[in-house]
C-alpha cells in the first residue's frame, strides 16, 4: 500500500481509479481495516491504486477533504472523489463501492 504525503498525494491520485486510506495510528478501527484493505489491493492489483494518508502527519491533505472521523476511505477516479466509507468494514463493503462506480 502507498503511503501518501503532500508532495506524493496530487500526483498519485490524478490517474486512475486510487482508493485511499485516511487514519491515524491511534485509531483501532484503523488496524482492523488495514488487512481488509490490503487483501482488496491484492484483489484488484490491475485496476485500482490502494494508498493510505496518515492524518496526523498530513493534516493540510485531511482538510482539505474534510476528514473528521477514521478510518474515512475516500476512491477517486481521475483525481475526483467518487465515493466515500467511514468506519471499518467487511471487504464487500469496499468491493462495492469499486464495482457501484464500474457500472455507471
């Protein structure tokens, strides 16, 4: 999984479908999402970028997108935001937030 900072974050996004992470290492729904999101990059080696941002450390990248609560997983597609999760969730959740912006 990339991790992301303020000189990698633009760029990373801008192409493609990238599905980040935003946490913090305090945070226990943070770990347990993290091998959920981990096997999805796995998963979905071919079509979608798996990243993650740690909030603390990216505090500007976190406002800027609004980010109050973590885990939130934000997919962009062509560096726009698409869809949106807050909180830990079961794979299935995560898939269908990809294959929802697949179909249309």
């Amino acid at each position: 999984m990339l991790n992301l900072t303020k000189s990698s974050f633009e760029n990373t996004i801008a192409k493609g479908k990238v599905l980040v992470d935003f946490y913090t290492d305090w945070c226990g729904h943070c770990r347990v999402v993290k091998p959920v999101l981990e096997e999805l990059e796995a998963k979905y080696i071919n079509s979608v970028t798996v990243a993650k941002v740690d909030a603390d450390n990216e505090r500007d990248i976190a406002n800027r997108y609004g980010i109050k609560n973590y885990p939130t997983i934000v997919l962009f597609e062509d560096g726009k935001e698409i869809a949106r999760e807050i909180g830990a969730h079961p794979l299935g959740v995560f898939e269908k937030m990809i294959k929802k912006e697949e179909k249309q």
